[in-house]
C-alpha cells in the first residue's frame, strides 16, 4: 500500500487519542466530503458530554481540514479515535 491511507491503515484502524492543533480549516459536509478519495485518510471521533458531535479529520498539503457535524456523515472513516482534544481550539 502506497501513500498516507495505507500507511494509516497498516498501523492503526483505532486510536486511543488525537491531539489536534496547529492549522485547522473548518468545512461544511458539502465541500468536506468531496476532497475525501480512495488515498485520503479520514479520521474520525466524538466529541462533547451532553451533544455529540462528530468530528472528521483529514489533511491536504500539510493544512487539516476538518468537518463537524451532529449526525455521522456517509463515509467510511480510515481511522476511529476514542478520544479528541481539542486544546479548546475546536469550538462546539
């Protein structure tokens, strides 16, 4: 497997925790979902204690791009974290 997504997919399908910072572009589902290819990993997690947001991840060119939603999105994340910190940057 080549690139970033089999790379991803050979060491991890879970992770136990991502810390997000750095240069983050919020997108709406509709411009997000389009970027996403079969090379593209996409991770995925939830985040909030009363509302659930979920939160996509992925990178092009060095810049995070990021979709945040209150239902799943119809794709298949390449990798499924069980804990987001945010730092406070992401903001629900």
């Amino acid at each position: 497997m080549a690139g970033a997504a089999g790379t991803a997919a050979i060491y991890a399908t879970y992770a136990r925790r991502v810390l997000v910072g750095g240069l983050l572009v919020e997108m709406d589902s509709d411009k997000f979902i389009p970027m996403i290819d079969s090379k593209t990993t996409v991770i995925h997690g939830e985040l909030g204690k009363l509302k659930k947001y979920h939160l996509y991840f992925i990178v092009r060119d060095g810049i995070t791009m990021y979709c945040k939603t209150m239902s799943p999105l119809s794709i298949m994340p390449s990798i499924e974290v069980e804990k987001i910190d945010t730092g406070g940057v992401i903001k629900l």
